[in-house]
C-alpha cells in the first residue's frame, strides 16, 4: 500500500499558485467583459486583482453555490467601479451562471458597471457614490456578531476613495465600538481619476492615521500572494484582537499591462480590437 504524506508546504505552494492564476483570470476576464461595454476600469481593476483572488480564494468563508450562506464572511467593494473584476469571481465560487457576464452591461442585465445588491447573489454591497462602503461594512459588521455568527467583513477601499464620504467617522466609530471582525484592506495605487494621490490630497502616513483612530494597521505588497495569504491568515486567525484591522495594500494601477502602469489616463477607457490582443499576450506572459 502506498502511502501519501501530508505535505503542507505543497498545499501552500499549491493554494498560491491556484489563488496567482484566479487573478489573472479575473483580469483577462476584465478585458473581456470591457469588450462587450466599450468602456470600463481596467487600471482599477488590475491593481486589486491579487487582494480579491487571495480573498476570495484563501481567506474568506465561502460555500460554493451558497451566496446567501447566513454565516458567511462579507466582503464590501467601496471602489466598486472595478466590478468587472470581481464578477468572475463570483460566477467561479457558483453563486449564478457565468454565461450571464455574456452581456455585461446590456440593457436588462444585471451586470452593471458598479455591483447593484439586489440583483447579482454573492454582491453584499451596491456601490456607486465612494466612501461608504466602511460605515456600512461597520454596521454589518456588528449586526452579524449580535446575530451570534462567527464572520468577518472585509471592506476593499481605494486610496482616493480615503478623500471621500463617510470614511473617517466609519473609522471612529468602528474603533470605539471595538468592531474586531472589521477588516479594511486599502488598495494604495496611488492614484485616483484626478491624478497621483499625493497631488490632490495627501494621506501619508497612513498606517499612522489609522492607529490614531484606535486601529490594528498593517502594510503589505498587494500584488506578492504570499505575503497577502499570511498577513491576511494571520490577522483572521487572531481570535483574541479587541479593533478593527486595517491592511495598507501597496499596489501598481493597471497592474500587469505595461503603458496601462502607474498612469491615471487608464482610470477609463477601452482598448480597440489589436491593442485588446497585444494587452492578453501581456498578461499572459506576465505569469
């Protein structure tokens, strides 16, 4: 009889080669669903692709084809004009048929630029106006622990989005309440619609803004899967934290498409049909 060891060093290696290769295909499905809408958040899109893949594919607790699972972890998109990225996901863990993203954007279908709660399963939050995803993520938050579940609310914030509505009271109050099952992940690209972070309104040190505000902060490269897993694993694993946890996610806006990199002009657009191809073999050879 043979015996197989348990090698977890392998799983590992396996879990991050598996959660790399989500990412991607969430970004060449970006590019696709894109297509079809003549215009979209690539850039956007890009810079987080690694955080939701290792969200959704080594943190959060899911059960396939279950989106309404009452003891689910949460997940918010604050930044949700990088939708196209996330609905893959989505129809990939079961919660609707991926033939439905076929007509993204089409007049009628659910799929819209921006994820809408009511009419897409596994969608815990509609966005449209930025800077409200944290007060809410707050209150669902503190509704699933009186309800007695064991769940945790990860809010994904952009950076400028740190600009905008109702962060920084979501932050007071989610410390003052000890909201512990709180974890907000900040997609540092360093750069919103209106440029470079820095030249619009600056929010360095942001590890120590948030600790003023009474939270458990931590840095990450947002892009190194690795790194993501084990601070992500860690922080869900402590058990006994008393604050909301916030993880500061140093990322590259259009991640993985060279002239797309670190320039705010790709906030939106649409590439025409050979740029769309020359923009897949990159992404395919960036593996």
């Amino acid at each position: 009889m043979t015996v197989v060891k348990h090698d977890p060093q392998r799983d590992l290696a396996d879990l991050i080669d598996t959660i790399s290769e989500r990412a991607l295909f969430a970004r060449l499905e970006t590019v696709r669903l894109i297509s079809i809408a003549k215009t979209g958040h690539y850039a956007s899109g890009f810079s987080c692709a690694e955080i939701l893949a290792t969200l959704y594919y080594g943190v959060m607790r899911l059960r396939r084809g279950e989106p309404d699972w009452p003891e689910r972890d949460r997940f918010l998109f604050g930044k949700g004009h990088a939708a196209a990225t996330l609905y893959p996901l989505l129809a990939d863990w079961g919660f609707f048929d991926p033939r439905e993203l076929d007509e993204y954007t089409r007049l009628g279908n659910a799929f819209g630029d921006h994820p809408d709660m009511t009419r897409i399963p596994g969608i815990d939050f509609s966005s449209g106006s930025l800077g409200h995803a944290l007060s809410t993520g707050t209150g669902i938050a503190l509704g699933t622990r009186m309800r007695g579940y064991d769940s945790n609310v990860f809010v994904l914030l952009g950076d400028g989005e740190l600009h905008e509505g109702q962060i920084w009271e979501a932050a007071l109050g989610a410390a003052h309440h000890q909201v512990s099952n709180l974890i907000a992940i900040v997609d540092r690209n360093d750069h919103s619609l209106d440029g470079r972070i820095d030249t619009v309104t600056g929010i360095e040190p942001l590890e120590d803004k948030w600790r003023a505000f009474g939270w458990q902060a931590h840095r990450v490269d947002g892009h190194d899967v690795a790194a993501l897993l084990a601070l992500l694993r860690s922080v869900v694993a402590d058990t006994a934290r008393t604050s909301p946890v916030v993880i500061i996610a140093d990322t590259v806006k259009g991640k993985g498409i060279s002239y797309m990199e670190a320039e705010f002009g790709w906030h939106l657009g649409w590439l025409a049909e050979q740029d769309e191809r020359n923009a897949i073999e990159e992404l395919r050879r960036g593996r």
